[in-house]
C-alpha cells in the first residue's frame, strides 16, 4: 500500500475526503437558510472533484496513526479497488440529492416544511458516516462511522418523512442499532480471537493473513456477528420491515442516499469484514445468506408488482435488486463478487434515477402517489417518457444497459457454486421485466389521466439532475470493464474460490 | 494501628483536607455574609466552592503519589486514587456550576447550607472512592449518606423533595445496617477490616476450610450493601423516586458521585482485596448486572418524565458498569474506570439541562416538554443532545468507549454472554434516548412552545456545554485519557 498519494500524506489526503461533507454541515451553521443549497452543493462538487482525483492515484493508498491503542483502535484510512467504486458512488450520489430542489424536501403543500439547512448538514453529515466505512483501515473505526450514519438518518426520517416520521425513523433506527451493536459484540470477539492467537486484542490483526487461519468454529460466530448487523441494512428479508416505508416515506434525495448509498455500505462491510475476513465463516453461511437473498429478490418484486404507490414500488424493487448484491456475495466467487461490486454502483444510479422520477411523477400529479392517478403520460412529456424508459429498461436489466452487466456476472459467478440459487434468481429477473413494464405501462401509456395538466415535460433542471445518471446506465452498461478492471486484478491478488 | 502520622500521611489526604477546609469557608462565608443581596451571595458561595474543588483537584494533580496507603492502610494513596479523586472532584465541579444557576432560578432557601451540604457529600465520597480499610469505606459512605438525605430534601416547599428524603434515609440505612454487618462478619472470618488483610485472610480460610455460610454471607451482604448505593437492581427501587423527588442539581449529585465512589470501593473490594477469591463474589454480582441492565432498561421504557428517565437509566448504567467487574481482569477494571469518568461526564450533561428546565414545584421536565427545545434553547438542546447520544453508546462519543472497554473486557474474559446482553440491552436504550435527542430538533407541539422566562440563561447553559465538550473529549482523545485508566486499574490488585 502506498502511503502518498499527489505527493501528499494520504492519510491527510483521504481525511480530507472524508471529513469533507462533515465540516460543509457545521460549516451550514453559520449560512443563512436561502444560501443554504448553494454551499450545500458547492462541498458536494468539491466532494466529488476530491473523490474522483483518486482514480489517477495509485490504485491502493493509506496511512494510520493511533487512537486507542489498547483496543487495536487505529485511525486508518485507505483506499482500494473495492472501496473507490463505493466511495465515487457515495460523491456523486450526494450532488445528486444536494442539487435536487430543496422544496423536494417536504410533500406538496406541506405548511412546515422544515428547515433548509438541517436537511443539507444532515444529508452531508450522512454522507461522511458513509464514506467513513468505506475508507475505514481498522476494525473499530469502521464501526465508528457504521454508527455515526444513525443520527443523521435517523434525523431526515424524522423530520422529513412525508406522514409519520418519528415513528419510522425510531423503528429504522432500533433495526439498525441492534443489528450494529450485535456487530459490536462479534468486532469485540475478533479482538479476542487475534489475543488468542498471540496478536494482542487487537481486531485489525484478522484483516491481514491471520484473519483465514483462526479456527472455523470461531469463524463461523464472528462472521454470524457481521452478518447480523448487514442483514437489517441491506436489508435481507425477515429484516426488511422498517425498509419499505423508510424508502417511500422518505424525501426522494434521502431516499436516493438512504438507498443509492447507505445500503451498499452493509454490502461493502460483508465483503471486506465478512467474505475476505472469514472465508470459512462465509461458507458455512453460505446456504443460508444465498437463500435468504433469493428470497428477497422473489419477494421484492413481487411486492413490486402488488404495490400501489409508486415511490413504493421503487422501494420494493430495491429490495429485490439488493438480494442480487447479497447472492452474489455470498457466492464469494471472483466473478460474483466483483458483480456485486459493479452492481452496486449500477443499483445505485438506478435506483436514484427512479425515486428522483418518482419525485417528479408525484409533483405532476398533485402529490399522487398511487399508480391509479397516473397514466397515459407518453404523448404529453415525451422526453420524460423516454428517460423514464431508459431507467425502467436499466432496472429490469436490459442487456446493453449498466443493471444487465452486474446482474449478469453476479449470476455467472454464483452458477459455479449455487447453482439452484441462480435458479431462483431467475425467477426475479423474469418478475422485474414484469413489474418495469407494468409501472411504464401505468405511467405513461393508457387513457391520460385529468391530474395532469399546468407542468410541461422534463424542465432543463430535471434534465440536468437526471442526465449523470443516465450517462452512467448508458456508459457502464457499454463498458463495465471501467470498473471491474482494476477489481478483477485486485481480486485476483486473494485467493478465492 | 501505629499512631504516628507522617507528612506523607497528611499529604496524601491533602484532597480531603482542602474540600474539609472549603466546607467550613464556605460556612462562615454564609454567616459574615447575610446581609448581601441573596444573589451576591450565591455566586459568591458557588465561586468559593468552586475554588476549593480546583484546588483539591490540583494539589492532588500534582502532588506525589504513593504506591500504596496513608495512615496505616486506610487511605489508598495510588493511581487509582488519584483517578477516582480526580472523576469525583470533576463531577463534583460540574455539580456546582449546575447548582448556582438553579439556586438563583428557583430561588432555593439557604444557599449556604446547601453548598456546604454538597461539599460534605463530596468530601464523603472522596472518602469513600479512596477507602483501603472497611472503616475509612465505611466512613466515606455515611458522611455521603447523610448530606445527601438532607440535600435530597433540600427543596422543602416540594412534597415528593420531602418524600425523597424520608425515602432515601430510610432505605439507605437499612442498606448501611447490612453492609456493617457483612464487615463485622468478615471481620469474625478473618480478623481483619483492612481490605488487603481481609482479601489475604479470606484466600487462607477458603483454603482451609473450603469458603463456609459466614464468610458467603459477609461477601453477600458487603455486596448488597454497596449494590444499593449503585441503585444495582433489586436494591434500586428508591432510586426514581429519589431521583425524581430531588431538586436536579442534588440528583446529579446523587448520580454521578455516589455511583463513582461507590464503584470505586466495589473495584478495591471485589476486584482488588477480593480478586483472587473471585468464585465466591462472581455469582452474586453476575447477578446483579443481569438483573440490572434488564431491569433498568426494561423499566425506562415506559418512562414520561424525563428526570425519571435518567434515574431508571442510570440504573442500567450500573449493570454495564457492573458488567466489568464481573470480568475480574484489569482490562474489565479499567473499563470501568473509564466509564465512570464518562458516566460523570454525560450525566453532567443531561442532568445539568434538566436542572437548567425544572422549575421551583419540580415541573417543567416532562419528555413531551423537550420537544423542540432546539428552538428555544439551541446550546442545552445541543448540549443534551450530545449527552443522550453518548449515553447510548454511539462511537466516537465517551460513552462508546466506556462500552467499549467493559465489553470487550467482558468477552476477553469468556463472558461473550454478558456483552451480547449489554448490547441487546443497549439496543433497547436507543428507544428511550434517542426519541428525545432527535424530539429536540422537531418542531414543537403548539401547547409547550411558551418557555419560561429564564433570567439565568448564560449560567444554566454553561455546565451542560461543558459537560459535552468534555463527552466528546473522551471519545476523541480517548487514548491517553484510556491509558490512564489503564495504568490506575493496574494497581489496584497488587
């Protein structure tokens, strides 16, 4: 690992990086609330211009200090060919969210909408939280950000929820806290195994070759301890409840980060502190997590194709998209994981662009959200027709767009060692061109509805928010050799099945 | 016992001198100054108590520590004296910049006696925190008691500050009445009432005569007696009332100082004197911290008074505390030493927020009432803020490393079980803390939005700022401040 990087201490560099958006939400403070947006978005850029320079660097960098020694707490940043497609995808979602209009914030016609600048420090401070695991070197200081990502969620839930905040972000909250802190537990038994291997309690000593040697009985409860604190963020299915609500009850930019970003820090965790960490621990749950996953890409759509709300059905074919993610890394193959890594990002962008639709779609209704109240819109907006196509078409996985590429590999990959798995998960691929077709079809074609009337078709700032996104569906979809390059090299330095 | 004090002798009580000779100051103080307007005097009162507090902090600073005990084995003179002084003299401080404030806001009778009484308690605890023998434990706890039951009544015109008194007395001395009893049978076992002898004593007669009733019985009653100063369940049930009864200054009092002394004289008993004979102990606290954290946490659930909240949950915080003395290994001690120093710290900070809100006949502290407050009040709202998330244990505050270390002392030690039911029962204290930390940034409901005028603001602000700042201190800087601990918990099994 090198420990420069442009010349410059990484750990310095990264810190930057990292701390960024943190400092920009106290930095908000002492904003006005009208100017709140544009420095909001101005640390995003800023962001995201810091965030993409690492990809001239060299391809792993970091540096540590000490922080608390007696528990192997270091202060160790870094970043590699797995993490830099979460921490891009994490920069570029956040001016994502950050430039959609602040009005988004609250339902139409909303009396309170709340502030401005809570909802940007909060959304800033979130994305600190999630950069934070991904670029975490050490054990605990992983789990630092995994539960500094709480608050800020736990807060735009709360506040910003369309109907009944409070309740949903408690229940998002004590989900994820238990989860996490069970987590805990098992990070404190990885302290413990490495002391009963002679490394001191010291957890950062398993993420080096002594992580695959520690006995399989151990392996299998430590990489239980982490399974559980993912399975509710991913979330896995008996641990979805508090997801369906929080996604569509939520403002569309924090459902973009809440579900574009925070869930792939669950799926970043369970391959670098789970999969890389206790090969044998995986295998044995192997079973287990890949049937939970197919079970959640079944059910995901079918709740999608029964949902009635759209920005419900958005949040349901989440679901089912990241069992994709969860089977595929629970295969563990190099071509799986490296579809799961790839995936991510493409789950992401996807999923952005349909709750920022959503968004859209609801605001030309009136505030409809019920897929009853839309349709027959093709002929009216015709360039929102088509963009709304091209991500349906990404999200159903059209070969040729990104959500095929990842889907693809993620299933050659599991075929070699789950290949009843794969089965199932056919089974899902089948439902999401059911479903993808089904909300166009409600959307855009059939009778038009009389909801829809004063708005015009995609405005330049629509198109200017959703134009990333289709780039990247359109550009990974071509080549996603652009990230699974460097991945597959790197993943072909560990041994794996 | 050998008569002959030394210098060194009295050195190493200089701490307790200093707050003894504050008490008395601060006394004849209130006397020359009647005359004054009452708020000259409170403020004159707090700066002197405030004074004698650095000072004892100080001189104990950077004084000479020994490596063992003053006047014949009844002071402890170590780094684990010096530690715990040093948590009490700092919870102490902050008590008194919570306390003037709230005297002057609610316009509390008798401010003379009031801080005298808290200084006695103080001094009673630092006592306590420090003993080496039974008798200077045994000291320590009385001269706490007994301030406190007065301080507890202090708000005469309240009836439950009345009701928390009586309560408070009657129980705490039953309580006091089995733990002398369990020294007096330690002493028929053993001989001895200092804790080193005892613990020697104690390892010679388990060896001979294989443990028998009597000395179980003087463990289980010295451990039952100390548990009801921890309000460690089931001798917790005077706790809420007390807690709630108390004008909010004193229930910090009550918190964070007997809870600390207290742990620091269960950590040189148990751990220390005791440690090698830990089969006869380890049950009966293993106990406690179970019954304590499902308990106490069970019980806050249900809570709508905010100051009740923090009784029942500081309950549950004693069974983590608990928790790592079970683990009987000097990691487990110095995570409990941590602890109790962020313990003190974040308490400070949300109890210093509800004596900054409650008002002279006790309301004003209701958990609807906080819903808000970020508006009205943006620095206690931030203030609490960071004290309820610290409380939960959520990383990188002081209070997820005080989990930090009593857990991974606990799973270090083959207890994995206790530290899976610490984080399942912190889980659950996520519900009752984080509703109101977030509740603080919602907006108000329309009937709790008119604040009382508040003529001490900057005042009450003050303490629960600082306890923040010091909260988030012992997460970021964590490291020495943990090597410390470290280094005190070292000594005291020797």
């Amino acid at each position: 690992m090198v420990e420069t990087i442009f010349g410059i201490p990484a750990l310095g560099y990264l810190s930057l990086v990292l701390w960024l958006p943190l400092i920009g939400a106290v930095g908000l403070a002492l904003v006005r609330e009208r100017a709140a947006r544009g420095v909001a978005l101005v640390v995003a850029l800023a962001e995201s211009v810091l965030a993409a320079l690492l990809l001239l660097g060299p391809g792993a960098v970091g540096g540590s200090m000490d922080w608390l020694p007696a528990f192997g707490l270091r202060y160790a940043l870094q970043t590699d060919a797995l993490a830099l497609p979460f921490v891009l995808l994490a920069a570029g979602l956040l001016v994502v969210a950050v430039a959609a209009p602040p009005s988004w914030r609250a339902a139409l016609g909303e009396r309170n909408p709340g502030p401005v600048r809570g909802y940007y420090a909060a959304l800033l401070a979130l994305t600190t939280g999630m950069l934070g695991v991904f670029l975490a070197g050490s054990v605990f200081l992983f789990y630092i950000f995994w539960e500094l990502m709480l608050l800020p969620a736990y807060y735009l839930l709360a506040r910003f929820a369309r109907v009944d905040g409070p309740r949903i972000a408690l229940r998002f909250v004590l989900y994820t806290l238990a989860g996490g802190l069970l987590m805990l537990v098992g990070l404190l038994g990885m302290g413990a195994a490495a002391d009963a291997y002679g490394a001191g309690f010291n957890p950062d000593a398993l993420l080096g070759s002594l992580g695959g040697q520690i006995d399989g009985d151990t392996q299998f409860w430590l990489f239980a301890a982490i399974l559980a604190g993912v399975a509710v963020k991913i979330p896995l299915v008996p641990f979805h409840s508090w997801q369906p609500e929080s996604y569509a009850e939520a403002p569309a930019p924090v459902a973009v980060i809440l579900a574009g970003v925070m869930a792939k820090t669950a799926i970043y965790v369970l391959i670098r502190f789970g999969v890389l960490v206790f090969p044998a621990g995986a295998l044995a749950w192997q079973p287990v997590v890949a049937t939970l996953a197919v079970i959640g890409i079944v059910y995901g759509a079918l709740a999608a194709l029964a949902a009635r709300e759209f920005p419900r059905v958005v949040a349901y074919v989440s679901l089912s998209h990241m069992g994709f993610l969860a089977l595929g890394v629970a295969a563990g193959t190099q071509q799986a994981l490296a579809g799961a890594v790839l995936q991510a990002v493409n789950h992401g962008v996807i999923i952005a662009g349909l709750f920022l639709l959503a968004a859209m779609l609801e605001r030309r209704a009136s505030g409809a959200r019920s897929l009853a109240a839309y349709g027959g819109w093709a002929a009216r907006w015709p360039r929102l027709a088509t963009v709304f196509l091209l991500v349906a078409l990404g999200a159903l996985g059209l070969p040729g767009l990104s959500g095929f590429s990842g889907e693809f590999l993620i299933l050659l990959g599991t075929y070699r060692v789950l290949p009843w798995a794969v089965v199932g998960a056919l089974v899902g691929v089948i439902l999401a061109a059911w479903y993808a077709v089904r909300f166009y079809q409600a959307t855009m074609h059939g009778p038009e509805t009389p909801a829809a009337g004063a708005r015009a078709d995609l405005t330049r700032a629509e198109a200017l928010l959703l134009a990333p996104l289709l780039a990247a569906i359109v550009i990974i979809g071509l080549a996603p050799g652009l990230i699974t390059g460097s991945l597959f090299a790197w993943l072909g330095t560990l041994r794996l099945p | 016992m050998d008569l002959n004090f030394t210098a060194a002798d009295w050195a190493a009580v200089a701490p307790h001198l200093i707050l003894a000779g504050t008490v008395l100051v601060v006394m004849l103080a209130d006397l020359l100054l009647s005359a004054m307007r009452s708020r000259a005097i409170v403020a004159i009162l707090a700066g002197l108590s405030l004074v004698g507090v650095v000072a004892a902090g100080l001189v104990a600073l950077w004084g000479p520590v020994g490596g063992g005990a003053a006047f014949g084995g009844m002071v402890a003179t170590d780094p684990a004296a010096l530690y715990v002084t040093e948590t009490l003299l700092i919870g102490g401080a902050l008590v008194l910049l919570v306390s003037a404030p709230y005297i002057e806001r609610v316009g509390m009778a008798h401010p003379g006696e009031f801080f005298a009484l808290a200084l006695a308690a103080l001094l009673g605890m630092l006592v306590l925190g420090t003993a080496a023998h039974f008798m200077t434990l045994f000291l320590g706890l009385e001269m706490l008691s007994l301030a406190l039951y007065v301080l507890a009544g202090f708000a005469g015109g309240r009836h439950h500050s009345r009701e928390a008194a009586i309560k408070y007395f009657l129980l705490s001395s039953f309580a006091t009445g089995f733990l002398l009893y369990g020294i007096a049978l330690l002493y028929g076992v053993t001989g001895h009432t200092g804790l080193a002898d005892v613990g020697a004593g104690l390892r010679t007669a388990a060896q001979q005569s294989g443990g028998g009733l009597m000395m179980l019985a003087g463990v289980g009653l010295v451990a039952g007696g100390l548990a009801f100063k921890v309000s460690a369940v089931p001798f917790h049930m005077w706790t809420p009332d007390v807690y709630q009864g108390a004008p909010a200054p004193v229930t910090l009092l009550m918190a964070v100082g007997t809870k600390a002394a207290a742990f620091a004289a269960i950590l040189r008993v148990f751990y220390g004197a005791l440690g090698a004979g830990a089969a006869g102990w380890q049950p009966i606290l293993y106990a406690l911290a179970v019954l304590t954290m499902v308990g106490g946490n069970l019980l806050a659930l249900p809570q709508r008074d905010f100051k009740r909240l923090l009784a029942y949950s500081s309950i549950a915080h004693a069974g983590y505390l608990l928790i790592g003395v079970v683990a009987n290994t000097s990691a487990g001690a110095a995570g409990v030493l941590y602890y109790l120093l962020a313990y003190t710290v974040m308490n400070a900070g949300a109890f210093g927020v509800v004596a900054a809100l409650e008002q002279a006949d006790g309301s004003g502290v209701a958990l609807a009432g906080l819903r808000g407050l970020a508006a009205r009040r943006p620095w206690l709202a931030l203030a609490l803020f960071v004290s309820l998330v610290s409380l939960v244990g959520i990383p990188p505050l002081g209070g997820f490393f005080g989990k930090l270390g009593v857990f991974g002392a606990a799973v270090q030690a083959g207890h994995a079980e206790l530290a899976l039911l610490g984080v399942v029962m912190s889980a659950v204290s996520g519900y009752y803390y984080l509703r109101p930390a977030v509740a603080l940034y919602l907006p108000a409901l329309s009937s709790s939005t008119t604040s009382p005028p508040d003529r001490a603001r900057w005042g009450s602000i003050l303490a629960p700022v600082v306890a923040a700042a010091g909260t988030i201190l012992l997460g970021l800087a964590a490291g020495p401040l943990y090597a410390w601990a470290a280094q005190a918990a070292e000594v005291l099994r020797r």
